[in-house]
C-alpha cells in the first residue's frame, strides 16, 4: 500500500504551529507503515522567527534532510516563507501557501530592503494553492489558530493516508481540551482541497 | 512498538535504559530537552546545576561513590566546564559518566563554530557519534560500557540536526531498566594528585608502595585503541572500490543518500579512531572522501597518519561552511550544480517578545546614550543592530568583569555599565561581581531578573519561585548583593521605567557599586 517516497517540507514563522504540524505529520505516516523522518530547524530566539521542517516518509528514508529540488509538496503558514523554502520544491511540486505576510524583522528595523513578495511568488512556477485561511476559517466559525490543522488537511488529501489515522494522530499531538476544534478545521481543510481540485 | 523520538529522547531513553542513577546539566540549545526528558522518568534524579562546571563535578563525586551519571551540555558548556573535564580524564572513574554535548555545527540554532572534538583529542577521552535516534539510544548505552570498562569520561556527541531530527526507534513494550547500576572497584579515582606526581618522571616512579596509585594512562588508551577496532558500531559496507566514504554522525546519512554506490566507513566510536580498519580502507579504494561535520579533525588525524584523503580540499571550513547538506555533498563529490537561482528573501533577526522586560532597559540605553555590556540569553538580543543598544556581548555571565574592568582604567565621563541576566549572574556573573567587590570598583550594574532562564525554554534557576513539592532552597539576588558588601542595592519593577532611569542615571554618576535589579517575570515562561 505504500506510495513512492514522500517529501514534505513544512514552513511558518515561531509560534504558527510548524513543529506540531511536523509531530502529527509523521505519527501519521508512522501509523500507516512508512519509515519516516522529520527535522526541524529553528532559528535563534522565541518568538517570530523562521522555522522549517523537513519531513520524509518511505519504505526507507536515510537522510532526515531534504535535497533541494526534491520535495513534493510545500506547506507554509507564512508567505514570505514560502518564497524563501521555495526552491525546495521540485518542477512538479506543488506550493499551498497560506495568504498571510509576516514581515522579516530586518525589514520592519530597516536594515535590508522588502521585496515585491506577490509578485515573486507569482513568478515561482509551481503548480499552487494560495489561500486566505483565516477568513475560511471565519465563515466556520473556527479560530485562525487552527491553520496548522487545516493545512495539514489540505496536504493529507495529497496523501493515500485515511482521514481516521490522521485524526487519531492529531488528537495524540493536541491537548484533550484542543482536541475537537483541531479535527473540525482539519476537516474543513480537507473539503476545501476536495473543491479546489474540482474546480481545476 | 514503533515511536518516533528525537536524538535527544533517544539519548535520554539509551541513558535510562544504561541505569543511570543521576543527571546534570546547564541548559543549553539544541540539547536541553535531554535532560527534561529524563526528568519524567521517576526513578532517576536530574539536576539543571550552578553552571556546566559544578555539573561535571557532581558527576565525577557520583561516578567516585560508583554510580553512573550522565551531564548534558552545549559545546561553549564545555568551555566553562574545562577544567573539571581536563583533570577528570586523567584519573580512572569508578560509576560510568557520559557528557552528552551538542555541537550547533552551521550556527543552525546559535551563534558559535566550536567543535567539542578538539576537548577528545586534547584530553584522550572516548567520543561516539550517533547519525539517527534509534543509534542515539544504542549508542549510549555502549558509551556507559566504554566509560566503565575504560575508566574513563565519555563525551557522546549531538549537534543541531541528531538532537532536533525525529526518526523512528524500535522500544520495547517494558522499558529496559536495570536498575541503578553500583560498580566500585578501586581507590584510584580518588586519587589524582599521587597519580599525576607519580606518572611526571621523578625517581619514585618504580617505587613499589607508589605503583599501586600510578594510572598508566597511555596503556589505557592503547587498550582502547585496539577495542576500537572490534567494535560494531565501526562498521565497514564495502562497495564500489573507486569511491570510498569515512563518515561519521548525520553526514554519513547524508553520504548514504548521495553516494548510494560508494564504499562506506561509518565511524560510530570516533575517538580513538581504529587506524588498522581506516588503513585497509584507504587502501581498497581509489579516492576516500571524509564527511564530518564540524572541523575537518578526523580528516587530519588520518593525514597525519600518512594517507591522502579529500575533504577540506573541496569542502572549505571557516569562514564558510562547518556543516554537510546531502546539497553540498552532491554539488562537491559528483559536480551537481542546482539551475534554479536562489531566491533572495529578507532574514528573520530574533527579537525580544512584545512587553519583554529585556525591551525596558534596551530602549532605556539608547534613549540617554548609555555604553553597555550585556551578555548571553534573552538579554543579549538588545546588542544586535536593529536594537543596537547593547555595545558589548562575549560570554555568559562575562559583563560585570568587563564593565569593571574598563572602567578601572577609563575616565569618569565614560563609565561602561554591566547587564546580565538572572540566569547569567548565577551561572558565572557572580565571581564578577565579588572580584569588583574585593577590588573596590567603581560599577553600575544591571541585573536583569526575569525569574528563569529563558533563552533555553523556562528552566528554573537558584532565584526563581519554587514549584510545589520542590525540596529545593531558593537564594535572593538581592541578599547576596548585600550581604558580600555591594553599596547600593536597588530592586525595581522593569515596567516602572520613570523611577529606572531615575536611579540608573543617577547611580551612573556616583562612586562604588550599585545593583540595579530589574525585576519582572518573562511572560511566556514565568
């Protein structure tokens, strides 16, 4: 029942849920039977700065880091984090990148100049998926600090992995209290991946 | 049972399933969760010490009472802790000791290019080197063996990427424990100053009622040497005779993905290197790569041992690049260059939280133009450019010597003011301050309380409130500052920013020393 090798490369600013998202990720993959390894890589200080994880699930996985140009999929709470792990992706990789900017500090303290972010992610030329989750995640009256589980709902329909095995790794990774909320915007996360692939 | 660990959980479990009795340490990233981990296991006692030193010593008294310790510390931990380590590979020990040290090999989490190899070599101690959790487990438990049946310390290497990656271990529904292991067999380990005076070439050196105390030091390393030859964590996969790899820790894996075809020499015991198995390695093929993260040390060891080997030639070290990327690998061994430009994104500085304390005193410098020497931790944010308050940062708990010091010479108009941290002033700031004590300096100095050390995820230190049930014995910054004789001792709330400048502008300008204790808990882990 396994699939080729997966490599996932998941991306966010401290504090958006990268390493969580990472946990539940590779207990996931773990539970249906693949080798897996997941590293993640965060930079000096607590809060707002960059984090991203490589995860890698197969028959058998040796290196936990992912060759540039290799993976298959990256998710990013964050835009401008996206740009910068986007050359992780393969050519037929696809992007799904949350519609949110968090700008860098060296920018916001002025010591290196923004850039235009839209229009380079728009040159990138991967297939992608950029929403606005946290307005989807309004209409259904869910917190926007659910986006890591949402995210990780649109990524699973990218996987043969079944919905049950990745709510029971969720609710594994997630505090009791944290739980129901979690799996609800997963879900929603998984329809509305469902209806943009429709769309296409 | 399959789980996924971290290699700081792997270690943790290899080292409770070794029957360690106790753990110390000082925080410190990447590796800090090694410690925690082993405080949830009931049956074993944990300390986060004073400082990377004190926990060594502890250790080395556990290891003379003969029980196995383990003692977790960052490389720049090593520093502080040198002393103690040089002194304490001389000497055969009695209970196991494991020094689990992390390297943070590329600056990945921190901001340093030390390698803790260099201590190994200086010091002829054992180093193993896990690549995955699961060897991180194995691994430890074959250091305990080498530090008991070798007498001597071990240092059990982690960096950025073995203590952070996670990566699935095999466990048994029942945890292997065998209880706290007990071995004592000789008085040597209490005995360092007869062994070192016998082993110096004086005339006693036969003396027969001295021999006994003598540690043949040399002969052990050359039993241990031999032993490393043997053993199966040095493993030989032999392929392709025209690339040979010697590879040790992550890089191997890395190796391992790159060079699916080529020979492999994984070196598991670093030190001491088995130089009879790297011979006939060399030997069966045409070209021999070194993959290790770090300095290029084992690729000059086997330099100097007459062979021709690749590595620094084609993967440069400092100023560049101390770490392997199965990226850089690619590119230097087999001429792959990625098309794709990079792209350019602008860098993430750390900053302090929104309402940090820390925030307080940095924006109190810069608006009177005050000079300022801080240190490491949370703290030590408010000297990079975009804060630009802090003039001067070296190591933990270093301000106060610095302040005092350039101000013993210095003019009055020019006073430097010392800041560090409450973590930092227990850690090694306080022989600062009673060196300016005892020297009858002149120093405004700042402690900057934030009841924890938080930098490294909210451990508790010797100020912060106890937790409940805890059977330990808070101290008070401020009692001690007045009680070894500082003038001036003033504690302030960190959001009472009228009456900080006040009393920091005006204690600027007046003789002897005053404390400045800024107070007011972090809010994310106090």
């Amino acid at each position: 029942m396994l699939v080729d090798d997966l490599n996932l490369i998941v991306c966010g600013v401290g504090g958006q849920g990268v390493v969580l998202s990472s946990d539940i990720l590779a207990n996931a993959f773990l539970k249906s039977g693949y080798d897996v390894k997941a590293t993640d890589i965060i930079g000096l200080g607590q809060r707002g700065g960059s984090v991203v994880t490589h995860v890698r699930a197969g028959e058998k996985v040796i290196s936990p880091l992912i060759k540039k140009g290799e993976a298959d999929i990256l998710l990013s709470f964050e835009k401008y984090e996206a740009l910068r792990w986007s050359r992780y992706l393969k050519e037929e990789g696809l992007l799904i990148v949350n519609d949110k900017k968090v700008t860098p500090t060296s920018v916001t303290e002025k010591l290196q100049d923004d850039i235009d972010l839209d229009r380079l992610l728009g040159e990138l030329d991967y297939e992608r998926m950029i929403i606005d989750i946290s307005s989807i995640l309004r209409d259904d009256e869910i917190s926007s600090k659910y986006t890591n589980t949402f995210m990780l709902g649109m990524l699973s329909m990218k996987t043969s992995i079944e919905s049950r095995v990745w709510e029971e790794s969720i609710g594994e990774n997630v505090t009791v209290g944290f739980r129901e909320d979690n799996i609800k915007a997963f879900r929603v996360g998984r329809k509305l991946f469902q209806m943009k692939a429709e769309e296409n | 049972m399959k789980k996924m660990l971290t290699g700081n959980q792997g270690t943790a479990l290899g080292s409770y399933e070794s029957g360690v009795s106790y753990a110390t340490g000082y925080p410190g990233t990447p590796c800090t969760e090694v410690l925690n981990e082993l405080s949830s296991f009931t049956d074993i006692d944990c300390e986060w010490s004073t400082n990377e030193k004190v926990a060594l010593e502890v250790a080395c008294g556990v290891s003379i009472s003969g029980r196995r310790s383990l003692v977790l510390m960052k490389t720049l931990g090593l520093n502080v802790a040198a002393d103690a380590f040089t002194q304490l590979s001389g000497t055969p020990i009695n209970g196991g000791i494991v020094l689990v040290v992390a390297d943070d090999v590329g600056r990945i989490v921190g901001d340093d290019y030390q390698d803790c190899r260099f201590y190994n070599i200086m010091s002829q101690v054992p180093l193993l080197e896990p690549s995955d959790s699961q060897e991180a487990r194995e691994f430890m438990k074959i250091a305990f063996e080498i530090s008991e049946r070798f007498e001597t310390p071990v240092i059990f290497r982690l960096n950025s990427i073995t203590s952070k990656s996670k990566s699935v271990v095999h466990i048994n529904q029942e945890i292997d424990r065998p209880g706290k292991r007990y071995r004592r067999i000789h008085k040597k380990s209490l005995q360092k100053t007869i062994g070192n005076v016998v082993r110096f070439g004086f005339d006693n050196y036969d003396s027969p009622k001295l021999k006994d105390y003598w540690h043949d030091f040399n002969e052990n390393w050359n039993r241990l040497s031999s032993y490393s030859k043997d053993i199966e964590i040095n493993r030989v996969e032999l392929q392709d005779s025209t690339i040979g790899v010697i590879a040790s820790g992550v890089s191997y894996l890395y190796g391992k993905e790159v060079l699916p075809k080529a020979s492999f020499l994984k070196l598991g015991l670093v030190f001491p290197l088995p130089q009879k198995i790297i011979k006939e390695f060399i030997e069966k093929h045409e070209k021999v790569y070194v993959l290790e993260d770090g300095h290029p040390i084992i690729e000059k060891e086997i330099r100097n041992m007459g062979f021709e080997v690749e590595g620094e030639s084609i993967f440069p070290r400092f100023p560049h690049m101390l770490y392997f990327t199965p990226d850089i690998i690619e590119e230097k061994i087999l001429g792959k260059v990625k098309e794709r430009e990079e792209v350019r994104v602008p860098f993430r500085l750390p900053v302090n939280c929104p309402g940090c304390s820390h925030n307080v005193i940095n924006d109190l410098l810069k608006k009177n133009n005050i000079k300022a020497v801080g240190g490491i931790g949370c703290g030590g944010l408010g000297a990079f450019p975009h804060f630009g308050a802090i003039d001067v940062v070296k190591c933990m708990g270093s301000s106060f010597g610095i302040a005092y010091g350039f101000n013993k010479l210095g003019s009055d108009d020019e006073k430097i003011v010392g800041i560090m941290g409450d973590g930092e002033f227990w850690h090694t700031g306080i022989n600062g301050l009673l060196n300016i004590i005892w020297n009858n300096g002149d120093c405004t100095l700042i402690i900057n309380d934030n009841l924890t050390v938080a930098m490294t995820g909210g451990q508790k230190n010797i100020s912060s409130p106890l937790e409940s049930h805890s059977n330990k014995r808070r101290i008070s910054i401020e009692r001690v500052c007045r009680s070894i004789g500082v003038d001036r001792v003033h504690v302030i709330d960190s959001y009472d920013v009228e009456e900080l400048e006040k009393v920091l502008l005006d204690e600027i300008e007046k003789k002897g020393v005053s404390v400045i204790i800024s107070r007011r808990k972090c809010l994310i882990f106090s």
